[in-house]
C-alpha cells in the first residue's frame, strides 16, 4: 500500500513539473507586436530598415510602411524587447518612437487627475 502512494506521488509530481515546463517554454517563445513611428524620408530609408532589422535578434516578422512612416516588427519577447528593436532602429540613424507611447501617457495623466479630484 506504501508502495501504491509513493509510487502515485511520483507520477503526479512529474506530470506537474511537466506541464509546469511546457508553459514556461511557451512563456518563452511568446511574440509581440509593436508598431513604431520612424523619421524615414525616401525609399532608401525603407530600403535600409528592410535590410537590417529581419537580422536582429528574435525577429520573427517586419513590415515598413513609408506613407505611414511606420515599421511594425514582430518579434520574440524572450530574445529582444521593444528597447532593443527600437535602438536598433536607431542605430540606422532614424529617431524612432512606438506608437501610441504619447497617447497611453496622456490616458495614465488623465486618470492620476480625475483620481485626485476624487
């Protein structure tokens, strides 16, 4: 009977450490999606983008839009962050920003101020 236990413990605590190891590695192999706005004036900028991000850590897809001034990179959140895509963007020579970073500034603004007329 002592045998039965030990023996079900053991499996039990290795199906428990086994799922616990497939959702860190899909933690792990999470992507993100980040749209930046880009200082880009001519088609060679395009040019330039296209040819040197794709080669950057953990990138997994680009897309440059120079109507939009914009370059959205997918990329794998446990092999670079939106820092390092963003300075890779500027080490190019462009000044970069993700999008939406004043917008999201202004909503957190907006709700420290009504929190405090409150």
């Amino acid at each position: 009977m002592k045998a039965t236990k030990l023996l079900f413990m053991l499996v039990f605590s290795f199906l428990v450490i086994s799922v616990s190891a497939d959702n860190e590695k899909k933690k792990k192999k999470e992507k993100k999606t980040i749209t930046y706005d880009v200082n880009m004036d001519c088609h060679d900028c395009v040019n330039r983008i296209e040819a040197s991000i794709p080669y950057e850590k953990g990138v997994k897809g680009l897309k440059v839009s120079f109507e939009k001034k914009e370059v959205t990179v997918t990329f794998r959140s446990d092999k670079n962050s939106s820092d390092g895509i963003k300075k890779a963007i500027a080490d190019l020579g462009y000044e970069t920003k993700v999008k939406g970073d004043s917008k999201e500034k202004k909503k957190v603004e907006k709700k420290k101020e009504e929190h405090e007329h409150e």
